[in-house]
C-alpha cells in the first residue's frame, strides 16, 4: 500500500531560503559516521545546485548575511526575541552565558550551560549575586537557566565570538586578551561566583561550577529592512530579528508540508548545530535524517512547480557554503547523486576558502 503525501501549495514564484548550520560535519576521516550518514535527498540537491564557498563564520553571522545586514547588536536582538523580553530593550546590551571552565591537557576548555544542569532558581541566585557587587557595570538578567544578559550603564566596545563558535573548544587565545575593557572585571565576576554559595552547592553535589560568563553581541542594530517577507525559526536570534524589523518570526515548521504560504520565506533550521557543538555523530546522523525527509526529499518534488528558486546556505566547519537551485534543476536527470561522504571529501581536498 502506497501512503498518499498531502501538502499545501505555496504561492507561485516562491523563493525559499534555509539556512541550516552544520549542514555538512563529519571530518573526511571519519569513516564510522559517513559510512552510517543516508540522506538521499540533499544528495539529489547537491548535485544540481550552483554551489560557491566563502571563509568559515558563525551561524549567526551568516544569518545576518542572508538579511544584509551587518552583524550588529546581537545581544540586543536576542533579548529582544525572548518569551520574557522587556518593554523597552533601548541601551547597550551584552550576552552574558554562563559557562564551565576548566582545564584539559594543560589547555582551557568552555562548556557552555548545554553541557551541564542549571535550574532556574540556581540560574536567578547567581545574577543576584553579580548584580549585588556590578551594579556599576549593569543590570543582570537570565532569561532562562541557559541564557543570560547584562544591559549595560555604557557601551563597552568590546569583541568576542558567538558562544556557538566557542562552546566544547579551547578559549586560550580568546581569553588570553587583557587589553579588552571588560577583562578586568571578568576576572572579578570569575571570583565573585566561585564564592557564591549556589557554586559551593553545585560542586558539593558533583556538578560543575558557573564559574565564567561568556560576554558577546555587543553593539546596537541597524534598522534595515528584511528582503523576507516570512522569517521562521525557534532561536531567538532569529525571533529578534525578525521583531526589530516590524514583523513576527513564527516558530520553525515541522517540515516542508507544514510551512505556511508566502512568497519569500527564510526558513532556520538548526537542529543540527548541537550535535556538533557537543560532539554528537549518532545524533548528528539522525538530525540529519530527519531533515532529509522532512525538508531536502520533498523539495525535490516540488522544486520547479510551487518553489521556483531555492538558496541553502550552510555554516560548517569547511566554510559558509551556499547552493542554488532553479526550477530547471529537477530536469537535469544526468546530474545523479553527490552524498554527504562525497562531499565532505571534496571541500577537505580542496582547502579553506582564503
């Protein structure tokens, strides 16, 4: 018995847009995770799509690239894309993360609170404690146990990677920098929460220590407008984002039959960042998979009839890659396959972009 696929139509001349970080992981070396990687439908794309290559950034880097934007005031705009954001997010704002340090072949290691258990009362006690000895600095907030914030009394110009490009890596070099305006309170906050009594309580039990914040995003947004006129994702980068240019970023559709017409959606699909922050190939595989079906196998069927125009554009470890399909693509029937395998294989031959 054959199961009958029901979606509903988009609009005529769509062109979506995915954004999916970490789209291709596995080093080429890793024969046990390409051996296992099955995602027939990204391999029929991959091989009729233009593809470019630039340097390697962070996934929220190339997400204000794919709304011309520069990559100003993300502490702002991911405030301003919580459940609990505030009235009024005017000023200056930092990320603030909570994070684990910690020492592994003689080099430091962050963990950021993915790795470890944080509730939300040990999440509220810890900003208690900054906020009683910085007021000076600025006001502490979390918004949830995983993600915090300090809105600032002055702008500090101050630079620093997304935690997603740092999380689970050495940090040597970047915390190695005692030029920067806030490396000197940092080293305070360091031993103001080691002395908290919420740490004492988590090292007692065997957890790890909060023992460091992670401070990035600085700056303040531009006001541009988006070149979508939908934008979806569950981040809430992507939700400020969204709201500081006027309109509503809608939570992620479960797939490509789900998503809602429009004619120029982008469409963030980031389930597979994790399983690479946190070093995760069974998991990464069955992320992959299931973005196979749900997305990559069914534009296959539609490329060339609702959706006109296709652009993938993929953060990863080999680059920022981008592939483009036309509707012409599904008729080019002696363009075969390109895998995950393969691929991975070729951008490893062919060295980092410049």
């Amino acid at each position: 018995m054959v199961d009958l696929v029901v979606f509903r139509p988009l609009p005529n001349a769509v062109h979506l847009t995915l954004l999916v970080p970490e789209l291709i992981w596995p080093e080429p070396g890793d024969d046990q995770t390409l051996a296992h990687c099955r995602a027939p439908g990204l391999a029929w794309l991959a091989a009729r799509a233009q593809a470019t290559r630039q340097p390697r950034q962070p996934w929220e880097e190339a997400l204000f690239a794919c709304c011309a934007r520069p990559p100003l005031g993300l502490a702002t705009l991911r405030r301003l894309g919580e459940a609990d954001r505030p009235d009024d997010v005017a000023g200056d704002w930092l990320c603030a993360d909570p994070v684990h340090l910690r020492f592994h072949h003689e080099r430091i290691v962050l963990a950021d609170a993915g790795a470890f258990a944080i509730d939300a009362a040990q999440a509220a006690a810890l900003v208690d404690g900054l906020n009683a000895q910085f007021s000076d600095l600025g006001h502490f907030e979390a918004a949830t146990p995983r993600r915090w914030y300090v809105r600032l009394n002055a702008a500090v110009d101050h630079v620093a990677a997304p935690l997603s490009q740092v999380a689970g890596r050495r940090v040597d070099s970047e915390l190695a920098d005692k030029t920067g305006p806030l490396h000197r309170w940092l080293n305070e906050a360091q031993m103001v929460l080691h002395a908290l009594p919420t740490n004492a309580a988590r090292q007692a039990s065997g957890e790890p220590a909060v023992n460091s914040l992670w401070l990035w995003g600085a700056g303040r947004p531009v006001d541009m407008p988006l070149p979508f006129d939908a934008v979806f994702g569950n981040d809430p980068l992507v939700a400020g984002l969204a709201r500081h240019a006027g309109r509503e970023a809608r939570s992620c559709p479960a797939g490509l039959a789900d998503l809602p017409a429009s004619s120029s959606p982008l469409v963030v699909l980031d389930t597979l960042l994790p399983k690479v922050v946190y070093e995760d190939p069974e998991g990464w595989l069955q992320a992959l998979a299931a973005l196979d079906a749900d997305w990559f196998t069914p534009l296959r069927g539609r490329l060339g009839r609702d959706i006109k125009k296709l652009d993938i554009v993929a953060p990863t470890v080999y680059g920022l890659l981008r592939w483009t399909l036309g509707a012409g693509a599904r008729w080019q029937f002696w363009r075969g396959q390109r895998d995950v395998a393969t691929l991975a294989g070729e951008l490893a031959r062919e060295g980092s972009p410049a």
